[in-house]
C-alpha cells in the first residue's frame, strides 16, 4: 500500500502492520520505527528512518554523502 512519510511527506510503500513490511524484516529499524510512529504520528520511509539511525559520519560511510571531489 503506498502511503505518505509521516516526517517529510514523500510517497512510500508501507505493509504495516504485516510482519512483511520493511520496517519489521529489518531488525535495526524495528525501534526506529516505533518511536517515529511516537514522534512523527505514522510511518517514516526508509531515507527518513536512515537518518533516524545513522549518524552525519555514518551517513557519509553508508550513502557517500558530504563527498566531495
């Protein structure tokens, strides 16, 4: 089912609250999740989850972003 990021409003595919969905087969997101349902009041796509996750260096490491050159 596509539905809207609670965070930043892009459409993204959500399956909750089947244990099929992206954020349940993930382990390191499940809390992530969780608290953005809490904060954001509805589920969060995987780049706002990311950024939930990682750190400004660790984004840099993950997705190559900051780089210059």
């Amino acid at each position: 089912m596509e539905k809207h990021c609670a965070k930043c409003g892009v459409p993204c595919e959500c399956l909750a609250p089947s244990p099929e969905c992206w954020c349940k087969t993930i382990t390191p997101f499940q809390p992530i999740c969780e608290e953005a349902v809490k904060q954001y009041g509805g589920c969060v796509c995987k780049t706002c989850s990311s950024f939930m996750v990682y750190t400004p260096e660790q984004l840099h490491t993950v997705w190559g972003l900051g780089r210059t050159g």
